[in-house]
C-alpha cells in the first residue's frame, strides 16, 4: 500500500480462521469504517454521493455478480479519491475498496476480478467520469472501455477491452 493510501486510510488486519479483513476510512467518515473480507475477493465497500442513481444501480450490478456491497453516503466522495491516490483528473463516479486495492468509478466485474486477481503492485485502477456505456450507466457492458492503473510509478492503462 503506498503511503498516500497509508496517510488517508485506517487499515485493520483481522486474522480469523485464515480470512483478512480491510477497512479502508477515516475518522472523518460519517458512518466510521467499513469492513471487507478479502478472502473470496467478493465484499466491497462504494463511498458514494448520496443522491447518484447510477452508484446505486452500479452496486445493484456487482451484487447481481455475487459481491457483498457496504454503501457508504459520502459527499466528499471525490475528495477521499483524490486522497486516496486516484488522479485528479481520472475520479470516477465513486470510490471503492476491494481487498486492499482503491477502485474509481463504474469498472466492470471482469476487471475487478483480474485486479485482485493478479495483485499488481499499484494502489488502485479508475473509469474516469461517467461513460454511457459502462455497468450503472447501461443494463450492460457495451462497447470498449478505458480502465487506469494508478499509484507510486505512475498511471498506465489497465484495461482496454
């Protein structure tokens, strides 16, 4: 974890049973930490604006792919990015946290999975901005979309597909 991340996160390592747990907030967080199990790569945790129909229906979409979502209303959503290391001018729609990795914006589950999957030594991937054709904005994926990876060596391009 970089030390941006380090610097805006409270990080909490539960051992039980084998199974870590992350949390990644602040005191400053209006409902506290949230909890994610990293073992099965399925809980999540979206600080959201409130009031984004497109946030929830993305969350509506990664539960309807088996994740465990934690909605967190946040309307410094795009503050705690920025804190977090995503780049200014790649914020997405919201923030998220998936077994230690920040996520920005409306990524599809695919990428999500390769993400924690392979374990890249990055601090995060975004979808900038809010593309029409991405989960939450669409019933589906349509189309090619540009994900980005961020953290100490940079940003990149993820994903293109």
């Amino acid at each position: 974890m970089n030390r941006k991340t380090i610097a805006v996160a409270v990080v909490a390592v539960v051992a039980v049973g084998g199974i870590a747990y992350w949390s990644l907030g602040s005191a400053s967080s209006p409902q506290g930490s949230a909890v994610a199990a990293a073992s099965d790569n399925k809980a999540i945790t979206i600080w959201r604006d409130p009031g984004c129909g497109c946030c929830d229906a993305y969350a509506d979409y990664l539960e309807g792919n088996g994740y465990t979502v934690t909605r967190v209303d946040d309307t410094n959503f795009d503050k705690r990015s920025i804190e977090a290391g995503v780049p200014r001018q790649g914020i997405g729609c919201h923030l998220a946290e998936i077994d230690g990795y920040v996520v920005s914006g409306l990524v599809p589950v695919e990428i999500i999975e390769r993400l924690v999957a392979e374990r890249p030594d990055i601090t995060g991937i975004t979808l900038p901005g809010m593309p029409g054709n991405a989960p939450g904005m669409a019933p589906a994926k349509t189309g090619t979309l540009k994900t980005y990876a961020f953290g100490e060596g940079g940003v990149s391009v993820y994903s293109d597909e």
